[in-house]
C-alpha cells in the first residue's frame, strides 16, 4: 500500500507519496479544493493529513475514494518530526508524515459524520452573534458609565429603553448604531434559537436527553454533536475525561498532587455542561431535579459552590451518556446516586 501525506493549506497543499518500503515515488503541490480529483486517480493508499479546517472536508473525500485515512492529532504531529529543529515547510511537512506512516499504524481523530459537523457548527455560529451582542451592550455601558449614568436592571430585549431613560436625551449617532445592530442581533438570534430548538425536537435523541433537568436543546444538540458516535466510550467516565471535565494530576516517587479538571476536549460543550449545571443547582424546579440538587448541595458544604457546579457537569454527562447509550429517559432516582 502507498501511502499519501498530504500538509493541507488553504489554497493549495503539499504532497508527497512513498511505497510501502518508504521509497518517495512523487512529490507535488496541489489545489487543496481539487484534491478529491487528485485521490481519484490513485490506487488505494493511506492518505494521512494533519488536523486542520479542511481536514474532516478531505477526509470524507478520501473515504469515499476507499482510501484508509488518517487524520492525526495537531498535539502529535510535533513528535513525530514535523518542525523538528526549527525547520519547518510544507515539503519537510509532508516527508516527515509520509514516513512515520510507512513506519508504524499512524493513530487518528475521531473523524465525525458530516450531520454533527453541521449541528457543530449551527451552535458555534449562534454563539458568535451572542458573543458579538455581549460585546455590543458593554460598550453602550461604557459609554453610560463613562458619563457618569448608570442603566438599571433588565433584560435585553428592553435594553435601548433603559438606556434611552438613562441618558434622558436623543443618544448620539455612534450609539444610535450600536443599538440599532443590537436590534438586528437580538432578532438573528432568537430566529437561531428557533432553528436549534427545531433541530433538537426533529432528533429522537436529543429529545431524550432533554429530560435531564437543566438540560435545554442547545446543550443536547452540542453533546450529540459532539460524541457523533456513542458506541466510542465503553463508560461514562470516559466520556467525562473526553470532555475535560475529570480532575488533572501531578505525582511522580511519593509525591501525589491533584489538580483542577483537565479542560480537555470541546470546550463549548463544556461550558454548557457547566452552563446546564448552573440552571439545575439554583433555577430549576421541578421535582425531579431534587434529588441532583441535593447532591450538589452536599458537596457544596464540604468544597464550595464552584466546586459542586464542575461536579454536577460532569454528573450531568455522564448521565447524558448512559440515556443515550440505553435509549431511555431521565430518571431522577438512578440520576441521585453517588458514584
């Protein structure tokens, strides 16, 4: 079998095919958006690529060509020489990973379905127009501030009447823009909301595991979209390293440290695990959700409130996990035993 290492770029990617024995039979540059064509007239190979923006797009391709691919992880590529004595381009690039993989079973990410990159992506642009209403709103507070006003208290949907009783005056045209973008944001937004709620009503799993109290269609639609495939975890605590949410660790002789959770793997899932957690711990009412709250309430009286939402996330996945994987609901007894 060949194998085929390309170093993609956004224009056009370096290739470099080697034999099985590692001899290099041919090195090129290629347009990265004609590399499918380029696939189609090889024979089966490996086709290794590093993990990038157009990666996931090339390896479908690949797949679909029935080559066997490998997209191997951006933290490992170091190791394996790409960059190696502060020389680094595109050719040595594609050499280095051309010849590892003649050398031994290069591994690979977890290449999801192109359904889920969408549901991904869908969240990741709607969490892009609430980033840019936050930064709209802070600084028409700034600039209230900064005039010695002060705005009450309230939602955003009545944020420019508030601050037009605040000023008491017509605003000046450069904060006439800020809220008018702000309008045009908060109607983007909501029509996103409905567009995520939609997606994760249409989806049978994603309308199970929204019977986990505090868990809406959002954090559903990103965990779904985020383990693509349950059946790669054996158990829930895999899955909770997976998302970083499990506690880091520093020992070596006789000298054992624990450290705060790891912060590995999505980290948008898992701010609206912790997001999810919030809402349970101090908003949600429904009888279910007792018997969560009190466990949560026992470990915040013997570590602190931080501490217990970051514990009630991680319970939270592990929960979401085994719903999904048994094809059930919620239920609150099983949900508020100790593990």
């Amino acid at each position: 079998m060949e194998h085929v290492a390309i170093d993609l770029g956004a224009k056009k990617s370096q290739i470099c095919v080697r034999s099985a024995d590692g001899r290099i039979l041919e090195e090129k540059r290629w347009p990265t958006r004609d590399l499918e064509a380029y696939l189609t007239d090889r024979p089966t190979s490996r086709v290794v690529l590093e993990t990038c923006a157009e990666a996931f797009c090339v390896a479908d391709a690949a797949r679909k060509l029935g080559h066997e691919t490998r997209v191997v992880p951006a933290t490992l590529v170091k190791t394996l020489g790409v960059g190696a004595r502060r020389l680094k381009t595109d050719q040595r690039d594609a050499r280095a990973l051309s010849e590892v993989s003649c050398r031994i079973d290069l591994p690979s990410v977890h290449i999801p379905r192109v359904e889920s990159r969408d549901r991904k992506t869908m969240c990741g642009m709607r969490e892009a127009l609430v980033g840019a209403r936050t930064k709209v709103i802070n600084t028409v507070r700034g600039w209230l501030r900064s005039r010695g006003r002060r705005i009450e208290r309230g939602g955003r949907a009545s944020f420019r009447r508030r601050v037009e009783a605040a000023w008491q005056d017509q605003v000046p045209s450069y904060v006439e823009r800020q809220l008018q973008v702000l309008e045009v944001l908060n109607a983007q937004i909501a029509a996103a909301d409905v567009e995520v709620k939609s997606w994760a009503e249409a989806d049978e799993t994603c309308a199970r595991l929204t019977t986990v109290p505090g868990v809406g269609p959002l954090t559903a639609l990103r965990f779904v979209a985020a383990l693509d495939d349950v059946t790669r975890f054996e158990n829930a605590h895999q899955v909770e390293s997976y998302l970083g949410l499990v506690p880091g660790e520093s020992s070596s002789s006789e000298r054992q440290q624990r450290l705060s959770i790891t912060k590995a793997g999505p980290r948008a899932l898992r701010w609206v695990l912790v997001q999810a957690a919030w809402a349970l711990h101090l908003r949600c009412r429904r009888p279910e959700a007792i018997p969560l709250q009190l466990w949560a309430q026992r470990i915040e009286q013997r570590r602190g409130r931080r501490t217990a939402i970051v514990a009630l996330a991680r319970k939270l996945a592990g929960i979401l996990f085994a719903i999904w994987r048994d094809g059930s609901v919620y239920d609150g007894g099983r949900g508020a035993k100790m593990i």
